[in-house]
C-alpha cells in the first residue's frame, strides 16, 4: 500500500520541489490578482489552477503530457462558460 510519503516522492520526479512551486505559483497568482481584478470566480479559479501547473512545468519535468493537459482542460472549463453565455462580457459570473 502506498502512503503519503511515497506519493511525495514519485510527484517530485514530475512536479519538481515543492517549496519552490508553491514560491512561484503563489508569484504568479498574485500577479494574476493584481493585474485582472474583475474576473468571475470561474476565471480566477482557471487561472489559479493554471499558475500551478505552468510553475509545476517550470519546476519539475516539462515533458510531463499531464501538466499540458491540465492547462488545457482548465482553459477549456473557462471558455466553456464564455461559450456557453455563463459568463457576463464583465467577467462577472452570470447569475452570481
């Protein structure tokens, strides 16, 4: 049976040092929040989940599929929503 330390130790081969992601992503995020300030909570949450898997690329392995993948779903999640007309040309959540 796996345990939590054996997880930590195989996602670092893939998702590199986890205290200098969790520097980066936090950067990143903040700038995201800094830079955009009316985005729905969709957008905000896209983007969250985003910075971390750009800063899991920057610091573990870059040729982990999965990581692109992630980006690309959470991505998609948002443009769904615009699509959709879920989202207000405001970047207010519709209905919210």
């Amino acid at each position: 049976m796996r345990d939590a330390g054996m997880v930590i130790t195989e996602r670092a081969n893939t998702h590199g040092d986890f205290q200098e992601n969790a520097y980066f992503a936090q950067e990143m995020k903040l700038l995201f929040r800094e830079a955009h300030g009316n985005l729905s909570v969709v957008q905000r949450e896209a983007l969250d989940m985003i910075a971390a898997k750009v800063c899991r690329i920057l610091s573990g392995n870059a040729n982990e599929p999965d990581h692109w993948l992630d980006i690309e779903g959470y991505a998609r999640l948002a443009r769904q929503r615009l699509d959709d007309g879920e989202e207000k040309s405001t970047g207010k959540s519709a209905g919210k």
